[in-house]
C-alpha cells in the first residue's frame, strides 16, 4: 500500500511538473509576458537610442570615419527579413555608441569574443564569452527582428544573475540580420557607460 501510494504520488507531481514546464515554455514564447516595464520601454525607444547615439558620434571626425567605414552596422534602417540567428557557434564583439559622463568617447569597440546559440525546447539562449557576458533568450518577434532579454555577468562570476533582479545588469535588445551571415544585437539605452550598444554577430 506504502509503496502504490509512493508511486501515485510521484506520477502526479511529475505530471504537475510536466505541465508547469510546458506553460511556462509556452509563456516564455511571448517576450512580453517576460520583459520588465523597464525593458519594453527601452525597446519602445530603440530608434531614439539610435538617433541620440549617432548624433554624439558624428560630432566628431573619427566618429563619422568609422560610421562610414562600416555603414551596415551602423545603419538603423538596414534590416533583411528571414535567416534569424540559429543554433550554432559565432564570434562576436561590441561597439558602445555615445558614451555617458564626463570625458566619455562618444565610440568604443572592443574585441572578438565567442558567443553561441543553443536551443532548448522552444526557447533559444544567447551567450557570449568575455570579462563582460551576456546571457539571455531570443524570442520571435517579427519576420525581421527577434527579441533578446537576458543580463550581463561580469569578471569571474559563475553564473549570470537571474533576468529582473537588477535593473542595471539587464539587457534588452533586438537581433536583425544585417548580411549574408551577419548579424547585430543592438541594445538601446544599456544599463552601463553609452547610449547604444551594438554587438556584431558573424558566424565562428
């Protein structure tokens, strides 16, 4: 009797855990079930970040050379439909666009990282190597952008923080496919030093 009970009771808490996961998946398709008020503000104003960023950038000679050197990257307009960020290997690297406070470069960049896409069930995760990491999911969003929501580890932290926890260490932003095999992750108004992050995303 002890053990038939055991064994009732087992089956039921793994069919109630079955089901949690599946409507939790099926919650976490809707990235704005997941999003913070904070986040779906930021991705609201992700063309004011863009507008805000390139106007401190071009104000200065360099600024405008590397604008122009790489107008892809930089143009918030160019956008292909289709060919969204799959799993696989990439590498990676980040420009930070109208820098915050005094003496701050309106560009910086910094250099290639390894970053990687896995898939779990419905839900696809983001990551990206460096003292700097960012960890999140992507969601579908439309046939040209997709939603990245996630927070960012620093130095020797194990672990990335649980997304919500801290308003500054979370990220938001939109995955457009700019190439062939090119991507970028641009991120409006991040919670550190600019006014716009752009991370390039090219195949490893």
């Amino acid at each position: 009797m002890r053990v038939g009970r055991f064994l009732a009771v087992t089956l039921a808490g793994a069919m109630l855990a079955t089901a949690a996961v599946r409507a939790q998946d099926t919650g976490d398709s809707d990235w704005r079930k997941v999003a913070t008020r904070q986040d779906r503000e930021r991705l609201r104003g992700w063309r004011d970040a863009w507008v805000q960023a390139l106007t401190k950038v071009r104000a200065t000679p360099e600024g405008r050379e590397r604008l122009a050197a790489d107008a892809d990257l930089f143009d918030p307009d160019r956008v292909i439909e289709g060919a969204a960020l799959l799993p696989g290997v990439y590498r990676c690297r980040v420009y930070r666009l109208g820098g915050i406070g005094p003496g701050a470069r309106p560009l910086l960049s910094g250099g290639w990282t390894g970053c990687r896409v896995s898939e779990t069930g419905i839900v696809r995760h983001f990551v990206t190597d460096g003292d700097q990491r960012a960890s999140g999911n992507l969601f579908d969003s439309t046939d040209s952008r997709t939603i990245f929501l996630g927070t960012l580890a620093l130095g020797d932290e194990d672990r990335p923080m649980r997304y919500g926890r801290d308003r500054q260490r979370d990220m938001a932003g939109l995955v457009e496919r700019i190439g062939t095999a090119r991507w970028r992750l641009v991120l409006p108004f991040p919670g550190f030093h600019s006014t716009l992050d752009v991370m390039e995303i090219v195949r490893g």
